[in-house]
C-alpha cells in the first residue's frame, strides 16, 4: 500500500487514494494495556457482541469502562463519550466498535484529545455510512455513499465529489464541489 505523508488534508483534489484499512475480524484486545475502554457506537447486535467479547477479555486483565452510544453526532452521546475519553489515563487502551461513520468520527476526537495510535483499536461493522468532509464550508456530512460517488454537503448545500481519501486527523472522507469543473 502506498503511504501519503505530509500532504496537507486541503490539497482538493488529492493526488491518491487512501482509504481505511479496516480488519476483516475485531482486532484483540491490547493486554499491555493499564485499562481499557470499550466504545460501541451504534452497529445494532454485531457491535454490541463485539463490545461484550473485549469486554469479557479486557475485564480479566485491567479495569475497564464500557461506553455504549447510539450515535457520535447527539449532543448527549457526544458529551458522554468526552467524558469517557476524558477520563481515561495514561496506559488506557481503547476498543472502537461500531459503524464506519461513528468509529471514523470517533478515532478522529480520540486523535484530537492525544490518543497515539497504539493505544486505538477499531472494527467496523458497517460500511454503509461514510463521514465526508466538505472542503468549501468544513462540515462534515453523515451520508450514504462509496468514496468516489456523490453526496449533498449537510452545511452549504452543494453536490460533493467524495474522493478515495480518508484524512485520520478530520475522521473523515474528503470531498469537494463536484460541480466545480474535474482535475
Ligand atoms: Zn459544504
């Protein structure tokens, strides 16, 4: 696989393709870790059997917290899952489960708030949603769409390119006016 370094997330179009590589199997848990937290977000039964054998496993061998959300965007769920990530200490281990969009989205805050990638681990069990991230007016829309289709941007209204590039920073896909004339 090729390795995009250093290119700016606003260099629209981007030059190439990067999607996440998701596992085909949830991932085990990290017994390194001092603790453990458990994150299913949404996903229905798949996420939620997931979250119960990390947690089965995580528990025996370090505190854990489990967080069930239903979606990263309500404002409460949002507020729990800071809370959470806030909490966690030095050493924590975090699981991620659940649809594209609500994993993406959260790896991206866990990112933000100084989680290193060794201490992230995620399955997606759902890859129908995709977070797409509008280059024009910076939102970040929740639609149904495979990277190089079209999506309607949620802030400004345009019709979006979504490109085969994932920025981990943004927890999203990029894409930009797709009326806008091609590269
Ligand atoms: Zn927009």
């Amino acid at each position: 696989m090729a390795e995009v370094t250093g290119a700016p997330a606003e260099v629209v179009p981007p030059q190439h393709p990067s999607l996440p590589a998701w596992p085909t199997e949830p991932p085990s848990v990290d017994q390194t870790g001092t603790s453990h937290l458990v994150l299913a977000l949404g996903g229905g039964e798949d996420a939620a059997s997931t979250a119960r054998s990390w947690l089965a496993v995580a528990a025996a061998q370090a505190p854990t917290t489990l967080g069930v959300l239903d979606d990263v965007d309500d404002p409460e769920d949002r507020a729990t899952l800071l809370g959470l990530v806030d909490r966690a200490r030095t050493g924590v281990r975090v699981l991620v489960v659940g649809g594209q969009y609500d994993v993406m989205q959260a790896l991206a805050l866990l990112r933000a708030r100084g989680a290193h990638e060794s201490e992230l681990r995620a399955f997606v069990t759902d890859r129908r949603e995709l977070p797409v991230f509008c280059g024009h007016c910076q939102s970040v829309t929740r639609a149904v769409v495979e990277p190089g289709g079209e999506a309607d941007c949620r802030g400004c209204g345009r019709v979006l390119e979504v490109h085969e590039h994932a920025a981990a920073t943004l927890g999203a896909f990029l894409a930009s006016d797709a009326r806008a004339g091609a590269s």
